[in-house]
C-alpha cells in the first residue's frame, strides 16, 4: 500500500500525458504509467476523445485489463481492445439537430461518424438537410470554432432539448480557436467514470485525480471527497484553484512528477 493510501489514478490524455501536436508520452510518462502498473495501481484513462484516436497514444502505457472512460464521459470501454462495456450515446435526430443548430459557426465539427470525416461544417450541413447524408447517433458532437464565436455557439445549443456541454475551451494551444463538446443530458467525465469505477470493481478506492483543462472540473469531482485533485502546470486557474497540488507543465513531464510525489511509484 501506498504512503496515500491510493487504489487507482484517473488521468486525462492530452494536456496531460500527452503534449499538444505530439502523437506519444514521453518517456517519462511511459516509465511512470508502467511503474502503476508493477505496484498494482490501475491507471484509468479518462479523455475526450473515443477510442480510435487514444489507441495509438497509450499503447505504451501497458493497460491491457485497464478500463477507459471516452468521448468525454459517454463512453467506457476496455483500454486495449477498445471493446464498449457501457454507453449513453446521442441518437440521430439530436445528433443531426446539434450539427444543424452549430455547423455553420465552426470551421470542424466531428462525430466520429465515418460521413462527417473529411467534410466541413457546413458541406455536413447542406448535405443532411438534402437527404445526401445518412443520420446516425454519436456519442457526442466536438466543435471547433473562432475565439469571436463561442457565445454565439453557447445560444445555438440552448435552443436544442436534451443535451448538455461542456465549457467553451482552448482548443489545443491555439489563442485563435476554442471548442466545445456536447452529450446527452447529464453526460460529462464524472458520469463516465461512476459507469466504469463500477464496472472495475473499484468504487471503495481512493482516487487520485489528474487533468488540465476546464471539462475536468468533472474529474475533480469523480474523485470524490476523500481523493486527491492535481491539476497540471498548464491547466486554467479555476482548476488549479480546487487542486490539492499544481504538478508541473505537461511538457515538464508533470504526470510523472505527481506519480512520484504521491509516493505511487515506491
């Protein structure tokens, strides 16, 4: 057992593990995701993004019988395989009608429907609305669009039932363009990682939880009152306000600087 007592790590992906514009971990952080894994501390990785686009990224992270949480919290699924285990997925006609009420805003809007790959917005749009595409749910909708656009994006999404979003956030490192991603009411990273704790068999372990962006806030929360928040260098000050501890920037291999703080790798 762990000086703090930890029995699973819940981290995010990129940001966090994973610089901006980089396709693997550093070392560093492969050398810490393996040390969990020796003194049995499961690392549960908890990311926008679905399966498709993480599998490359963790690979060398060694979670094989590891569990995931994806698409932001509508999704969990095994780490390795990919295999869904639970999900609560847009349907089509909400799916469609978030694409309708937002894609003339963006310059990128996906779905992970393969339709809606190399098209833009409103190609997307134009082409539903004359039956020229076929409509199938999503687990959530992810748009990209100018710093200028985000209230007029927040007011087009009040305007459809049913769903909920995350806040507008930096996308990546640009000043230039934020993003926004939308789910099913209720659906965020915290509803995600309850689905998959339970399937894991870990609801009475204390958490550590990592991120750096806005959407986890969510996280934070998951971990729950008796877990620990670290929130990176590079994350926003409202994150950094509810962190137990402020590890360094992702690009100083904070991951792995918080694994060894926490005593997780001794």
């Amino acid at each position: 057992m762990t000086e703090y007592a930890i029995g699973a790590v819940l981290s995010d992906v990129d940001g966090t593990q994973i610089r901006h514009g980089h396709s693997l971990p550093s070392p560093e952080v492969q050398a810490a995701a393996r040390g969990l894994r020796e003194h049995g501390i499961p690392l549960l990785e908890v990311t926008a993004r679905p399966h498709a686009l993480i599998k490359k990224l963790i690979e060398p992270l060694d979670l094989r019988d590891n569990l995931c949480t994806l698409d932001g919290g509508a999704t969990v699924a095994q780490a390795d395989s990919g295999e869904v285990l639970w999900s609560h997925w847009l349907n089509s006609e909400t799916t469609w009608t978030i694409v309708s009420a937002i894609g003339r805003l963006c310059t990128d809007v996906h779905f992970f429907d393969k339709s809606s790959q190399r098209r833009k917005p409103l190609e997307l749009v134009i082409g539903h609305e004359g039956d020229e595409t076929s409509a199938i749910g999503a687990p959530s909708v992810f748009a990209i669009f100018g710093v200028e656009r985000g209230t007029e994006i927040v007011e087009a999404l009040g305007t459809v039932t049913g769903i909920g979003h995350t806040p507008v956030m930096r996308y990546e490192d640009s000043e230039a363009l934020r993003c926004i991603q939308v789910f099913n009411t209720g659906v965020n990273k915290q509803y995600g990682i309850v689905q998959m704790l339970r399937l894991a068999g870990l609801t009475d372990q204390r958490l550590l939880a990592i991120g750096d962006g806005t959407n986890d806030l969510s996280l934070f929360a998951a971990a729950g009152e008796n877990g620990i928040r670290v929130a990176m260098g590079n994350a926003p000050d409202e994150l950094k306000d509810l962190a137990d501890w402020v590890a360094p920037p992702v690009e100083d291999h904070g991951f792995a600087v918080a694994m060894e703080r926490y005593r997780l790798l001794a």
